[in-house]
C-alpha cells in the first residue's frame, strides 16, 4: 500500500516538472504565448534609472569637496549677467575658489554630480520653453542658467514678453528661458489707509491686500505656455519687506480673512492656495517644480544690522544646526521653517518638491558679501549673504536641474509643441 502511494507521487511529481519544463521552452521559444500570462507594473514598465544629480536623495545626503579642474561654463561678460551677482567682474576675493567646489551626492558613488552640457540639453529641449517663477533667488539661479546655455549659442538675445521680468531665446535650438517676478506668487497691491475698507490705526501708513485666492498677474497667462516651471516664494515673507507701518492683509474672495492672519500663517495660507492653483491650472504634461527655500548666511546679525558673509569655505556638517535650526532662533532659520510648509503645501498635487536646501546650507562662503559692483552699496543695503555669487553656487543647481529636465523628456513624458 505504501510503495503503491509512493510510486503514484512520483509519477505526478514527474507530471508536473516535464509540464513545467515543456512550458518554459514555449516561453522562449514562442513570444505570443508571453501575452497569456499576466504582469505587474514593475515588470511591465521598467524606467531607466535616474542619473547622478536627479534623484531626490542626491540633494539630501552628500557632500562638497574642491574639484580643481571643474571650470564655470561662462565668465564675466555673459549679457545676462546682473551687476550684483556678477562676483568676476566686482573683484570679489576668492572668487575663482567658489567655483571650484563640487557637490558629490552619496548614491553616486564618489562623483560629483556631472556638469550640465549646454549643447546637448538645448538640443534634448529644442522648441521648447522653461519658466521661474518667484522672487529674486530664482532669478539668480535663471542668470546661472542662461549664462550656462549661451555657451553653445553664441547668438542668444535677451527676451521679454508674456510679462517676464527678463529671459533669454536661444535660436539655434528654438528654446526660451524666462523670469516671472511674483515675490508673494499671490496678487497684493498698496491700499493707503484713506482708500481702504480696514479701519484706521495709529501708526499704519497703508497696507498691502494680498488676494490669497488669485494669481499675481505677472504669471497667471503662462500656465499653459511652459513645458517646466519652477515655483518659488519665501524671502519676501518677513518685517523688513512688511513692517508693521505697512502690513500684509489677506483677503478671500474679496473679503478680509477674519480673524486676521499673522503674516507666518498667511504664508501658509498662500502657498496651499497657489500650490492647487498651479495643481489645476498647469497641464499635467508639464513639469512643476517648486524649490525650497535658498538659505542665508548672516552672522552676528541681520542684514541691517552689521550682517557679515566673509568666509573662505563651506561650513562643516555639524555647524548647520547652530546656524538653520529653528529651535535656535538665529537670524537664518527661515528656511526650514518656510520648507515645512512648502512640504505641506504640495501634499495631494502633481508639483515636484526641488529641494536645494539643504546642499546650499554649507555655502557660507559663496555670497557676493560686500562686493556690490556698486559704490556705497554695502553702507545703504548692507552685505549681500542672501544671494550667490556667478559663477557660483546656482552653477551647482543648474547641473541639478538640468539633470532632472533631462530624464523627465527622456521618460517621453513631456509636452511637444
């Protein structure tokens, strides 16, 4: 009885693996037959895999470190240069030492994340148009780019329609590049006291309605005419752009927010209302992205207070929370605070979080400081250790954001005009 059970396993055991067997050899051998069988979605869409500088991770866990042979891609004579920022041309010192770090992302293992080649990205982007929108640190980092591009066409001019700031076309390829100043991205306008609604206070001039439902109006028509926008609001939000003789007063369809809001949580207010704007207005084709805040480097004050950038090299990795850390109440800590509400801003939308923070944290050393390229400029404004010098350090989120534009086309996932 059992060596007649025994034998009878056997023999379905043998069943089963020349069935196995026989089905295998059709697989290979019979392509058809593979459409039988069912798939899952890693199986049946494979991407390829991000290359250095384009993945979220490669921002977040890295570090820099000198590459003397890495050279910028433009100099001091680039047309689309902006006098302040121009660190060559105002003989700001060290200047040819900022340029020469590096930023080496952890997951690529030990190089820097590639520099852009302009030829190759205008041809991979031909026809095409790029968008910042913000205040004045995208347009910093606008001028790395255009500078960065014209590289390969010698015959880019300026370009200023659609209500941009400022931007470049570059002919060759048919590709324009272009600014759209919305330092708050939502709608505000100067109200004196005498034509406002509110009721009148002691000391307060005026006021400054932001519409926190409604578009600036310098970006609310392009929706539809990028193919990549990068977002950015953030430095304006503080009292030494709106003291309290002149406030923010935020209003919903037309109607003072009751109870008023602090401009901290109108900021919060805005960047959820813009965030689904943009999530709703903005073809799904396009790519969004919204960059977190670029941080500052005063030390021993705020800018109008003595404020000073005069370092040689980046900060260490265990110096950044003394400087950024919130819970420290230092003079830089906006940036983290302004971040976690851009992080949940954008949760539920199609907008990509482009998180250059934390790399630029180390950058102390990369500021214009006190060379202004313009007399008394340091005495009226103070030194300038809130934007980057060029060539400089928005070269670095160039090379990034060239990297992730780049594998977005290649995934065929944008528009074609």
């Amino acid at each position: 009885m059992v060596l007649s059970l025994r034998r009878r396993w056997l023999s379905l055991l043998t069943l089963t693996l020349t069935l196995t067997l026989t089905l295998i050899l059709l697989l290979h051998t019979t392509p058809s037959l593979r459409l039988l069988l069912p798939t899952s979605p890693s199986s049946s869409s494979s991407s390829s895999p991000l290359p250095c500088g384009a993945a979220d991770a490669d921002l977040a866990a890295g570090r820099w470190s000198t590459a003397p042979l890495r050279r910028p891609l433009y100099d001091a004579t680039c047309p689309f240069h902006r006098n302040a920022w121009n660190c060559l041309r105002n003989g700001r010192d060290r200047v040819d030492s900022i340029a020469s770090w590096a930023w080496f992302p952890d997951r690529c293992g030990g190089a820097a994340v590639p520099r852009a080649d302009p030829r190759g990205f205008l041809a991979a982007a031909r026809g095409r148009r790029i968008g910042f929108v913000g205040d004045s640190l995208n347009e910093n980092f606008m001028v790395a780019l255009l500078c960065a591009l014209r590289s390969a066409d010698a015959g880019a001019r300026k370009w200023k329609r659609k209500r941009a700031w400022r931007g470049g076309y570059f002919p060759k390829f048919d590709v324009t590049v272009a600014y759209h100043r919305a330092v708050l991205l939502a709608n505000y306008t100067w109200q004196p006291m005498e034509h406002s609604t509110l009721p009148a206070k002691d000391g307060i001039r005026g006021i400054y309605k932001v519409d926190v439902d409604v578009a600036a109006d310098d970006w609310v028509n392009i929706t539809k005419f990028y193919d990549v926008l990068i977002f950015n609001t953030g430095h304006w939000w503080g009292p030494d752009k709106f003291p309290k003789e002149t406030p923010l007063v935020f209003y919903r369809e037309g109607k003072p927010i009751d109870p008023p809001l602090g401009i901290f949580d109108g900021l919060k207010v805005v960047l959820e209302s813009m965030a689904s704007y943009i999530d709703q207005e903005v073809p799904k084709q396009t790519l969004k992205l919204w960059r977190t805040q670029s941080p500052r480097h005063f030390y021993g004050g705020e800018w109008d207070h003595n404020g000073s950038c005069l370092f040689d090299e980046p900060l260490k990795d265990n110096e950044l929370d003394s400087w950024f850390d919130p819970r420290n109440r230092g003079v830089n800590k906006e940036a983290r605070e302004v971040n976690s509400l851009i992080r949940s801003a954008l949760i539920g939308t199609d907008i990509q979080l482009f998180n250059l923070t934390y790399l630029s944290e180390f950058r102390a050393d990369a500021h214009p400081a006190i060379w202004l390229g313009k007399k008394d400029a340091v005495a009226i404004w103070g030194q300038d250790c809130m934007h980057w010098c060029l060539p400089g350090l928005p070269d670095t989120w160039v090379d990034i954001l060239v990297a992730r534009i780049m594998h977005y086309f290649q995934q065929g996932k944008h528009r074609k005009n």
